[in-house]
C-alpha cells in the first residue's frame, strides 16, 4: 500500500477521538444480540432432502486397460497412449507426469 507523505498528521487529540468513536461503535455490536455461529457446526446440523444413501448399493462396471492404453508409473493412472511421453520398459510416464 502506497503511503502519502504529504498528508497532514493527526494530532494525539484527534487519534483519541477516533479511538473513542471505535470503542464505541464496537460496543454497540457487541450489545446487537447477534449469535456468532461456526460455519463448520450449522454444516453438521444441515440435512439436505433424499441426502441419506447409506441403504443405496452402487454398482461400478470394471473395464481392464485396452490395447492403446497405459497405466503411468508415476500417478498410476490409466492414459491413451497419445498421452505417453516417454517409455523405458514397465516404466510408462504420461506428459502430465513428466
């Protein structure tokens, strides 16, 4: 942040002043009545409407790696092999990898 120089300083009385005016402006918001409540404790407590899979069974159909696929020895994750950037063997790295 960029400091002016040039401005007129304030005087101890009107730093005082100032000072009085934020005690109390920050008493009245403490007398507002308002809760403070954690985002993370209303997260626990919010129950979205069909939220419950805990009877749902999931079914995951399994493919093994084709013919024009390989499995990056450094994420282990399945690629085309137009991403292979280089192959030394068993050892098959992706570009994103390498």
């Amino acid at each position: 942040m960029a400091t002016d120089y040039d401005t007129p300083r304030k005087t101890d009385e009107e730093l005082h002043e100032e000072s009085l005016e934020e005690l109390k402006a920050k008493r009245v918001d403490a007398q507002s009545g308002q809760i403070d409540v954690d985002e993370a404790e209303a997260a626990e407590n919010l129950e979205l409407p069909g939220a419950d899979l805990s009877g749902e069974q999931l079914a995951v159909r399994v493919v093994p790696v084709q013919v024009d696929e390989f499995t990056c020895s450094r994420c282990f994750l399945i690629h085309h092999i137009t991403q292979l950037a280089k192959g030394e063997g068993a050892k098959a790295v992706c570009k994103e990898c390498s």
